[in-house]
C-alpha cells in the first residue's frame, strides 16, 4: 500500500508536488457513507482509488510517467552501463535542467513502512536515502550522497541491517541505485523493496511490470467469466487451452553467411468463448471477438490479479476505448477490495460525484502561468460544502483545471475562412 507520493522536476513538474493516499479526518455524513473507498492500516485510514483530472496539457499524464520512471529505475538501473542517459527531461525552464530531479515515497509492505528516496540528474545518481519504521519509530537503512568526496564508505552510512553494504556500494556506480544492485546482490531487504516495485507497485494493465497475460490467465480465468457477466457481456462460457502451432526460426551463420530456415512447434495460449444466445456455439477469442471484448478482458485479468492480491494499479486515461459503466465497475472493484489501491487520470466528469467520492480523492493539475503543473485537492477548498455539484462546478472552471476555449462563432469562422488576424 502506498502513503504518499513526491516529485520534482520531471518533465512538466517543477516544485515539489505531493500525492497523499491518506485520507483526511472530515466526518461528514457523506463521508460515512462512503467507509468503503477507504481501509484501516493500524490506527491510519488510507484512501482506496485517487483520480487525477485536468485540461490537456496540464500535467496529468506527466505525473504518472515519473511515478513509472522513478519505479523502472528501481527495477532496472542495475543493466545500467557507463554511457546511460536516465529517459526522462527536467523542467525545462528557468534552470531547471541543470537542479536536480527528486523522488519520494512512502508505502507498506508487508506491514511494515517505509520511506524511500532519490535524487538524479539525466546522467547520474546524486543522493538515495532508504528509512523503516520497524517498531513505530524512523530508523536509518542507509543514506548515499554522490557529492561527498572521498571514497565510497564517505559517501555512504548504513546501520547494520543490510549485510556487507559496503561490498553493494563497491558494485554500485552513479548509474545505479544502491537498492537496485543491493537486490541483484541477494541482500534480502534490498530485495524487500524491489519486490514491491516490481510485484506490488503495477504500472499499467499490461507493459512495465504486469504479469504476462499468459500467467493472469493460470491465476484468474476461473473467476473471469463472473466479472465479464457482471460487467454486461454476453460471454457465458470461456475454455483455455495449450495448442502447439508451426512456426519457422531463421539462422544466419557467419563467416559462411548461411542462412537456415527450421520448421518448429510453439506453445501457445488458444481462447475460445461461448455466447448467451448459442452457448453450443465456439468462437474464436483471437479472431472473432470484438476489439471491445478484448480489451475488457486483458483489463479485467489484470485487475482481478491486482484486487486478490492487494497490489497498487497506476492508470493514464482510465477511460480509454472504456465505457463510463465499466470505469465506475472497475473503480467499485478497488472499493470491495481489502486494501487494493488505484491511481487513475481520468477526463470522465461523471466520476465527479460526491455520493460515490470523497473530496480527499479527487486531485486536479492545472498549469501554473510558468508553464509548470500544479496539484492540489479537492479538500483544500474548505468553502466547498459536500451538498454541491462538483461536476458542475469543475466544468464551470471553479476549480481551474479546464482548458478555457474561445470557441466564439467569429472565431470559428475567421479559423475555417482562414481570416487570422495578426495578433494571433
């Protein structure tokens, strides 16, 4: 489960913003009313889904990119060489390429939390900081600082948890995260940490760090054919089987320059469903579904997996090629979860409704007039009672984060006749 989320300096965000998974202490009657949009984790409660909204161009989708940035060098920083460039931009303005970029967050893992950080620029790692609260109280991992001259004991200071760490620190450039090559090096809370980025923390429905569809399909698909009824298909059966199909593997031999071609057998996943009106039926997933179905399907293994295990799901455009129902049946499976978590950007206003969302979830980004992205809450505008429409009132741009469009029909028509005024 995750606190609490920082950044910055990645891309359109320049001053530190923060995205806080705890819930707020309003105890209004439509906040009781809503208990199961949040869970208890010891005496804190902690919000089930946030969603982020906001104009184009504002900063939505920048958010979740450094989230999935700052993840991936978790992950992966270790394969780093000597010449990697970190595949992100700074704030582009006001010298903010040349400050350096940060990271923060705070999450649970195994019951325990944690506060993990780190600071970069595109070519190397400045400073990293690891903290645990094992029995209540802050304690030291260890904290790295680039910048400290000297030798790699200067740089560093460990408490005694982790095993060796000055061996790890030796194997560790300014290309990598300590926890990254503290994992690879079997260091078992390294490894902690990176398993929750890399098992807990999941990126997207499919890509980053999702399970294969292969291996959703072997945890879930006894329970996918009851989310696909309730979610209003007709699909009353699905079998799942292994097929060996031909494939040719080509070979190019050198000094010779031979080239071979070898006919072999590949083991594949075949899909084949069977509808409500001829449940006798077959039909092929793979060629005679919709795209529709498809779709809802790859989204819904995923989500079953994420919801059973209580994992954390990061979403750009929930609504994407998804009907509103099926976004808000999705958010409901979050909200009957024991401590599943999501993090959505989202353009859909329907979602702006006080008696299915709390205040505290309900984030807007907004460009600041330095071009750089804003975040703030919707509970920070205490004048703004629970009995308001808040869909209303966001379209209305009280909350700032619309696009403000001069569609004015002498506008349009100086745009379609190409009359331009050259003050444009």
């Amino acid at each position: 489960m995750i606190l609490e989320i920082r950044l910055s300096n990645f891309f359109s965000i320049k001053d530190e913003i923060i995205l806080d998974l705890r819930s707020t202490k309003s105890k209004s009657k439509k906040v009781r009313d809503l208990g199961c949009n949040t869970f208890t984790w010891k005496e804190e409660k902690l919000l089930k889904a946030v969603a982020l909204y906001g104009a184009n161009a504002s900063g939505k989708s920048n958010i979740i990119k450094a989230i999935r940035f700052c993840c991936s060098m978790i992950f992966q920083s270790h394969t780093h060489n000597e010449n990697a460039v970190f595949n992100f931009m700074p704030f582009k303005f006001e010298g903010y390429p040349e400050k350096p970029s940060s990271f923060l967050i705070r999450f649970v893992s195994k019951g325990i939390e944690y506060e993990y950080g780190f600071t970069l620029t595109r070519s190397r790692i400045l400073t990293e900081k690891l903290y645990f609260y094992p029995n209540e109280r802050r304690a030291k991992v260890f904290t790295r600082d680039e910048n400290t001259k000297g030798e790699k004991k200067d740089k560093y200071s460990f408490s005694t948890i982790i095993k060796k760490p000055l061996d790890v620190a030796e194997n560790t450039s300014d290309k990598t995260l300590y926890i990254s090559r503290a994992s690879q090096m079997d260091r078992e809370l390294a490894k902690e940490i990176f398993n929750y980025f890399n098992e807990q923390f999941i990126l997207d429905y499919t890509g980053f760090n999702t399970l294969n569809i292969e291996s959703l399909i072997k945890k879930n698909w006894k329970f996918i054919i009851k989310a696909l009824q309730i979610a209003d298909s007709d699909i009353v059966n699905i079998k799942i089987e292994k097929k060996e199909v031909p494939v040719k593997s080509f070979s190019f031999t050198l000094p010779t320059a031979t080239t071979s071609i070898k006919d072999e057998q590949k083991e594949v996943f075949h899909i084949t469903t069977y509808h409500k009106t001829s449940p006798g039926i077959a039909f092929d997933f793979g060629s005679e579904e919709s795209d529709g179905t498809k779709n809802l399907f790859v989204i819904l293994l995923s989500v079953l997996d994420i919801i059973k295990n209580n994992k954390v799901l990061l979403i750009d455009k929930i609504e994407s090629s998804l009907h509103t129902s099926i976004v808000e049946f999705i958010i409901k499976l979050f909200y009957a979860s024991d401590s599943a978590q999501l993090i959505f950007a989202t353009h859909n206003t329907k979602l702006l409704d006080l008696n299915k969302i709390r205040k505290d979830q309900i984030y807007f980004v907004n460009k600041k007039p330095d071009a750089s992205t804003d975040l703030y809450s919707l509970f920070d505008y205490k004048d703004f009672r629970d009995t308001m429409d808040v869909e209303k009132a966001y379209l209305q741009g009280r909350f700032e984060a619309v696009p403000f469009i001069d569609d004015s029909l002498a506008n349009l028509k100086s745009l379609i006749n190409g009359q331009i005024s050259e003050k444009v």
